[in-house]
C-alpha cells in the first residue's frame, strides 16, 4: 500500500505539473475544464485503489 501511495504521488504530481504548464500556454476554457476533470478522475481512482487495491470490490 506504501508504494502505491508514493508512486501515486509522484505519478500526480508529474501530471499536475505538466498539464498545468500546458493550460498555461494554450490558456483554452475548454481545455481547462477537461483537464481539471481528468485530474479529479485521476485522484479519485488513486483513492480507490489505495483503500480497496488493484483487484479490490470496487473495480
């Protein structure tokens, strides 16, 4: 569970920080509503798997 956690957050992090240099330049309502959705879906199965795991009853 201590590595899905940290892989998580770095893996996040990672993502955050590009997607947000790419809002950045582009600067598109559209593409920042999109984005701000993938990283609430991103975040929200990162906690799914970290209480229920990889294989758990919530897949």
């Amino acid at each position: 569970m201590m590595r899905d956690f940290i892989a998580g957050i770095i893996g996040i992090a990672m993502v955050a920080t590009f997607l947000g240099i790419m809002v950045w330049w582009v600067k598109a309502v559209p593409l920042i509503i999109i984005v701000v959705g993938v990283l609430c879906l991103l975040i929200y199965d990162w906690i799914k798997t970290l209480r229920f795991g990889v294989g758990g009853p919530g897949r």
